[in-house]
C-alpha cells in the first residue's frame, strides 16, 4: 500500500479527476450548436483576421470594430490555425480551456493555503457552478479575463511567505498586462484587489520598503507597455486614435458614467444567487462556518473573503451591470465552501445546527425534483414552446439528478456528511452534464438561422447580396460565405435603390416590420428563415421580367397586406 501511495500522490489523483470531469463537463458536444448572439462578433472578427491576415485591427463586415481588445480574437485565431478554418467549436475552444485552466489554478491557490483536500473540494465546487459553465461553453472574453487573473492569484499564493522580495510582482504584471488584452483593465483590477487589499490589511508596512515599491512600479510599467503595445500598432498603422478612445469609454467611462447596461444599484445582491448557484443552497451552512470559526483566525479564509467582498463592492460601485461581470466571485466562494465543507468531512463530531444546515440542499433538490416531475406529467405544454419533444426524456433524467441529490437527506441525517456531499455532486454534475451537453444543444432556436445562411450562400453564389438594418449583423456576417463587406443599408429608401440598380440583387430583412417599412411594390421572397417566427430573416429580391410574364406570372405581396405562405 506505501509503495502504491508514493507511485500515486494524491495531488496526481486529484488533478487527474478534476481534468477528466472539468472535461466531460466543458468540451463535450461543444460545437453542436451554431453561434448565436454576441459570439457572432468573435466568430466574424477571427474569420476576417484569418482572411485579412491583419492581427491588428479588429473588422466585422471590413469595418473596425475595437470595443475589445484583440487579445481574445489572437486566441481564436490560433484554435482555428490546424483547420485553417474558424467553427463553431473553435471560437469556444478557447473560453472552454480557461475554464478547465481556471479550475486548476483554483486548485493550486486553495492548496497553497490549506492543502490537498480543502483545494479539492474548492474545484469540484467551481467546476459545477451553473453560470461558469453556461459562460465557459460560449465565445467571450470573460473565460479569458477569470482565468488570467487565478494566474495572478496563484503566482502570488505561491510568494505569500515572502512578498518583500518583489521579484513575483514581475510575472503578476505581465500576465495582468495579457489578461488584460482579453477585455480591458479588468486584467490589472482584479487580481490586485484581493492580493494588495490582503497585503495591507496584513502587513501594511510593506508599502514602506523601498525596494518593494521599485519593483511595484518597474513590474506594473512592464505590464502596461505590454498591454499598450497592439493599441500603439494599430496607432502607427491606421494613424486612428479610436482604439485609445474605446479603451477609455470602456473601462473608466463606463464605471463612473454607465451608457449603456444601466441596473439598480442593488442589482448584484440578487443576482449573486444566481451566480452561485445550485451551491448557493450552502450559503446559510457557510455562513454559520464563518462565524463559528471567524474570518480572521485562518489566512486562507480570510483572504478570499476579502477578496469576494472587494470584488462585490467592486461590480457593485460600477455603473454599469450585467449578469455575467461578477463571474470572478465565483472563485473565491468556491474556495471559502470547499474549505467550509473540507473541516467539516474531517470532524468527528458535529452540532446540531450544522446538521440541520446541511440538509436544505437536499430538501431543496427534492421538492426541485418533484416540481419538475410533476409539471411534465401533469402540464406538459409549458415547456412545448421552448423545448422540443425529443428532449423530454432528458428532462426526466434532469429530475431524477434532482432526486439524487435529494437522496443525501438521509445521509446527512445519519451524520455521514462525505456520503453526502458525494451524493449532491453527483446530482449536481450530472444534472449539468446533462443541460449542457445534451438539452441545450438540442434546442437552440439558432440551428435554423444556420441553415437559412447555407442556403442563402447557394442561392446568391455569384450575385450581389445586400443586408437591411439587421440587428444581428454579426452572427449573419459569420455564416455567409462570401467576403465582407456587404452593402448595410439602413434606409429603406437606399435598400430600394440597391434592388433597383441591381437587377440580380438579393437582400436580407429581418423580421415582417422591416419588410413592411421597405414599402416595395413588388417583392418576392425567395426564402424565410423559418414559417412560424415573425422575426426570422427573409430574402428577398424584386421579380424580373420572365417572372412578370403571362407565362410565370408571379404574384406580388403587397406590405400593405402582407401575408407570407
């Protein structure tokens, strides 16, 4: 058994476990679905890079677009290079890579403070935290930003006995300055709240020591340069400042003076229950831990609690909100949980309150599990207009992961809390394996809009094609095979014109109002997206002259009475 022991270290397993299921969960079926949304911005501006051969300049339909920086389109570019082509499944390669790269690093990071077991459970509660993987499985650029900054917070996990040395702060910058070519300053903020917070709260005289403050200030230089250098390039290239510009509205603009993704200021303290769920069910039994044990007493607990805090106030001060900014606090309560739920696995004796604190996740998956079961016997048509028949039966098996995870009540009454908690993981991961991989796959409304491109792409082959006022552009851009730019008409007046002066013209309209306000004569729709979607894209074009003859006569339609078969 020693000998067995020393062939495999127990970090090896828990690594090998965490890559195995961070991969099923993360990769599987990751291409399957077309690109919908904003992905289509990081699908078109790598297809046109791939195209251009112009790494610089961001450009969707050949126009600039530099609301990013190029560090995430650089990524893309690079997943795609071995099919020399970019997929679906490419522009999410990266986003899923930094999540498993993340659950890692979380690892390292909850290992450095406590060790091998608290670290352990901290990524298996990271790894299957729904919003992580609902973000993790599309192209953004905030996969990218958490898992740069867990480099940062590893690199100084690692130097936490000694920061006066300062030679780590090098590293830490200079992944900050990449992490930070992914979205913005966020590279540099993020990180740093939480270890520079930490190290004055625990040795503030460190501010004080000269050669720490030389090498604080060399080391950040040394990142901002590297950050600024594809913003000098595209300066010295297009002599256009607006990179500089965006940089500045985006990032501190966009703080203090929100124009757009404008939210009350307590939007955050609702929606961190969605962002931590399903674990947030262990919120009331970590909050008991905290204050039983307190925040102060152990290093680890107390820096990622002042991390998560400074980062909550952080999004929260921000004026401008979404959902999905605050995926970095997902980190640190993952790890304040896993070494929550770590002490008390380890313990031989347990209070009555932690008992009764540990059952809600099982009596809140169970009567999940029975909702949902009941509603797809009983009210099937609630979920029709939304999920095809064909998945049901993967509904069903969502509702017994529920039922599992409820089956550790009896567990936990017992007392036997590693049974437990291995129960609920296995109702969690499955449940989400099963969402992810399979359900969501299956009915993303956008498979149809892919196919309406591919047709669009046969049937305008060699012709002109021209684009009205879509809201979508994007992801339309991404999947049409011919190269950018396309006409972008935004007057109905100039579409008409387009139409007019090009007899074998095509153009695409979005939606049966904008067909409307086109106030064409005559009009033929050559294809639709799809029958029953009055917002579906049309293309459309005006009838020639064999079409008007006696003998193919075609019918006009009318905007007035518009009524597509």
């Amino acid at each position: 058994m020693a000998s067995r022991a020393k062939r495999f270290p127990i970090p090896l397993i828990h690594l090998t476990i965490l890559i195995t299921l961070g991969s099923a969960l993360l990769f599987y079926n990751l291409g399957s679905r077309p690109l919908g949304g904003s992905e289509g911005r990081w699908g078109e501006v790598a297809k046109e890079m791939l195209a251009t051969r112009d790494w610089i300049v961001p450009r969707i339909n050949a126009v600039p677009y530099r609301d990013k920086p190029v560090g995430s389109y650089w990524l893309i570019v690079l997943a795609s290079l071995p099919g020399r082509r970019v997929t679906e499944w490419s522009t999410r390669l990266p986003s899923a890579a930094a999540t498993l790269f993340s659950i890692l690093l979380l690892y390292f990071i909850a290992r450095a403070f406590w060790g091998p077991k608290p670290a352990f459970l901290s990524a298996l509660v990271f790894m299957t935290t729904f919003p992580l993987l609902r973000w993790s499985r599309t192209a953004n650029a905030d996969a990218l930003t958490l898992g740069g900054t867990l480099a940062c917070i590893t690199l100084f996990a690692k130097n936490r006995d000694d920061p006066e040395r300062g030679t780590w702060l090098y590293p830490f910058f200079i992944i900050a300055g990449v992490t930070s070519l992914m979205k913005g300053l966020l590279g540099f903020v993020l990180p740093s709240l939480g270890v520079f917070l930490y190290l004055l709260a625990r040795n503030r005289r460190i501010f004080l020591n000269k050669r720490f403050l030389r090498h604080l200030v060399s080391a950040f230089t040394a990142g901002l340069v590297l950050f600024l250098i594809p913003f000098l390039l595209d300066y010295g290239t297009t002599h256009s400042e607006m990179s500089f510009y965006l940089l500045f509205k985006e990032n501190i603009v966009r703080f203090f003076h929100p124009f757009d993704h404008t939210a009350p200021f307590f939007y955050y303290f609702y929606y961190i229950f969605i962002t931590l769920s399903p674990w947030i069910l262990f919120l009331p039994f970590l909050a008991w831990t905290l204050w039983k044990n307190g925040i102060r007493r152990d290093e680890g607990t107390f820096f990622f609690f002042l991390w998560f805090a400074a980062l909550f106030t952080f999004f929260t001060l921000s004026g401008s909100k979404r959902g999905y900014y605050i995926l970095p606090v997902i980190a640190p309560f993952s790890a304040l949980l896993g070494a929550a739920i770590s002490r008390t696995l380890s313990s031989s004796t347990h209070s009555r309150a932690e008992s009764l604190l540990w059952l809600l996740p099982g009596l809140v998956s169970t009567a999940g599990g029975i909702v949902l079961m009941g509603l797809l016997l009983f009210f099937p048509r609630l979920f029709t207009p939304h999920i095809p028949r064909e998945t049901y039966p993967y509904l069903y098996l969502v509702a017994l992961c529920f039922f599992l995870a409820g089956v550790s009540l009896a567990t936990t009454w017992k007392q036997r809390f590693s049974s437990s908690f291995a129960i609920i993981f296995s109702g969690f991961f499955l449940m989400q394996s099963i969402f992810f991989a399979v359900i969501v796959p299956t009915t993303k409304k956008r498979t149809s809009f892919k196919t309406f491109c591919q047709k669009v792409n046969i049937l305008t082959k060699g012709k002109k094609l021209g684009v009205f006022r879509s809201a979508d552009r994007s992801v339309l851009y991404y999947y049409l095979e011919d190269s950018p730019p396309f006409p972008c008409l935004q007057t109905p007046l100039s579409a008409r014109e387009f139409l007019t002066f090009h007899r074998d013209a095509y153009l695409l309209v979005q939606g049966e109002d904008d067909l409307r306000s086109l106030k064409l004569h005559r009009f033929k729709i050559v294809l639709k997206e799809t029958r029953k979607d009055s917002k579906g894209f049309f293309l459309v074009t005006l009838p020639n002259r064999r079409n008007r003859s006696r003998r193919n006569p075609q019918m006009p339609l009318r905007c007035a009475n518009l009524d597509i078969p």
